[in-house]
C-alpha cells in the first residue's frame, strides 16, 4: 500500500449522486520514487489528524512530459466488474446483501436490518446492478432511502439523510474553529429540473399472461402542468400486497421538480453526498438542514476547497 497523502498533487476526490464509489485522480512529478501503477493500491489520509480519507486501487496512468497522472477507485469498483449468478427465496434484504458479499469475498460493514423480502434469481449480472435492485425494493415497499459507501474494504449500507455533519475548521493557527455552514461560499448556483419527474404511476402485475393492473395513482395538477410523465412498474407476486404502497412511495419521490444549489465552500473530509449540512447563508437562501446530492473536492498548491450541491426543497 501506497501513501500519496504528501507526495502528489492535483489531488481530486468526488461523492456524486446515485454513484457507486469514489473516484481519486492525482499527479506525481516522479513517479520512480514512488513506484505507482495501475493495480496499485493507494491511500489518502487526512493532514490534520491522519483519517483515512481515501483507500483503493490505481486503476489507469498516463504522462504528459515528466508529470504521470493516476485515476484510482474506491474497492467498489470491482462492483461493477463481473457478472455473477446467486438467487434469493424470501430472504431479508440485509441478509441478502450480506450473501452477496460473501460470494464476492467482499467484508460486510455496518448494515442496518431492512425486513423486505428479497425473491429474484439473478443470471449474468453486476453486483452493483443487484445491491441497487435490492434497495429499490426496499424503498418501494417501505419508502425508506439507502445508499452504499466503502469504508475501506469493508461496505456499509446506510440510510440517507440519517447522518447531520457538524463540522469545523481552523483558518489560522491563532484563531478559533469556524463552523462550515457559517464559511461557505457567494458563487452559488441555482439548479431545477423536471428531467426525472414522474406524475402517474402505474403498478402491474409480472406473474400474468395478461395486462393486470393492481394500482393506479396520478396527480392530476401536476399533469395539467407538465403534461403526463408515466412510470409502470412490474411486481412479482410476492409483492402485489404491497403495490397501493409501491405506487404512493414512487410518486412521492418522483412527482417533484428537482431544485438544487451548488455551492463553493472551503474543503473538509465529512463533506460526503447523502448527509444532512447545517448551512447558515442568506445570500443563498439557504438557513437550516439540507441532503447533500454530491460533494467534489480539490486540493491543490496547498488549498483545499469543496463544491457541494445540496437539494432544495
């Protein structure tokens, strides 16, 4: 394992929306010295109190003159790099992706208990295809949100939102901390979208040889003013019970137009996408609790900045 905490630069680290992983690209200006390439494993920690911010694997490298660049990943990265079969009879979600892992040689982290029952039999697909699938069902039947975060080589399963940053830094030695809502930067920007808005929803039953619709739910105002935006799902039999809930938890998070801010801020480690920020800013319009959609960040001549995008609601 490779330290790159203070040998290169050009440092650049994201935690992007409905990603899996983490990509790290940095630059070394000898790269003799420090022996790095592709299959690498590479580890970043934090300057202040030597955290581990970043652990994974170099995974391409080119030269532009004496400077050699590196992209690396997080060890989800080999999530989307084989296909596997394994089925599920009537097996919890949590137990489910704990057997997943273990058929992978992948250690489970911390994973909350989630009672959906999982029954599929999955051939010739990605793991990530099928952790994503399994909290899709999750959040269809309960209208609970997860997500996947590697915590070094182990993957944890958490549910977003559930975790507020309370974060500070220090500017100067010789002043006190600043909080993080209370430092972030004018140079926002305003974002809307109605791209992945979805007004009626239709629930359909999988197991039939014919159309059988089990529910239907729609917002009539907002198709009056968007015109129709329609999603089908399909269920299998297991979850026609649920499908009233399947239908209202969809519409409810899809029949919205996504309102987000990006916003520029000094750089800090707990930045990550799916946590809660206290952000105090009244010239962004932004005073209270927001979900961070994603979070880039930079480091480079020895300044570390941030840019967040946090939804709006």
């Amino acid at each position: 394992m490779i330290d790159i905490s203070n040998q290169s630069g050009n440092l650049s680290w994201s935690y992007q929306f409905q990603t899996l992983g983490v990509n790290l690209t940095f630059d070394f200006a000898n790269v003799n010295s420090n022996k790095v390439v592709p299959g690498s494993i590479v580890i970043l920690k934090d300057e202040a109190d030597q955290e581990v911010i970043f652990i994974g694997i170099v995974v391409t490298s080119s030269r532009k003159g004496v400077i050699y660049s590196f992209s690396a990943y997080d060890f989800a990265w080999y999530l989307n790099k084989s296909d596997i079969i394994i089925q599920f009879n009537k097996t919890n979600a949590t137990t489910a992706i704990e057997q997943l892992l273990k058929k992978l040689g992948i250690e489970a982290g911390d994973i909350p208990y989630m009672k959906t029952l999982i029954t599929k039999i999955y051939i010739d697909a990605k793991p990530s295809e099928i952790l994503y699938d399994i909290i899709d069902q999750v959040f269809l039947e309960t209208g609970s949100k997860y997500f996947f975060e590697m915590n070094g080589s182990k993957l944890d399963v958490k549910e977003v939102g559930s975790e507020i940053i309370d974060a500070s830094f220090k500017l100067a030695d010789n002043l006190a901390p600043v909080k993080i809502e209370d430092v972030i930067g004018e140079d926002f920007t305003f974002n809307e979208s109605i791209d992945n808005m979805k007004n009626s929803i239709i629930v359909v039953s999988s197991e039939s040889d014919y159309i059988r619709i089990l529910e239907s739910v729609k917002d009539d105002e907002s198709i009056h003013r968007y015109g129709l935006l329609q999603e089908v799902i399909k269920v299998d039999q297991k979850n026609e019970a649920q499908s009233r809930n399947i239908a209202l938890n969809t519409l409810k998070e899809l029949n919205k137009v996504m309102t987000s801010t990006s916003i520029p801020t000094l750089g800090h480690k707990d930045l990550k996408h799916y946590r809660k920020l206290r952000i105090n800013s009244s010239e962004a319009g932004l005073v209270g609790e927001y979900l961070i959609l994603s979070a880039s960040h930079t480091y480079s001549e020895d300044t570390y900045m941030a840019t967040i995008a946090v939804e709006v609601m």
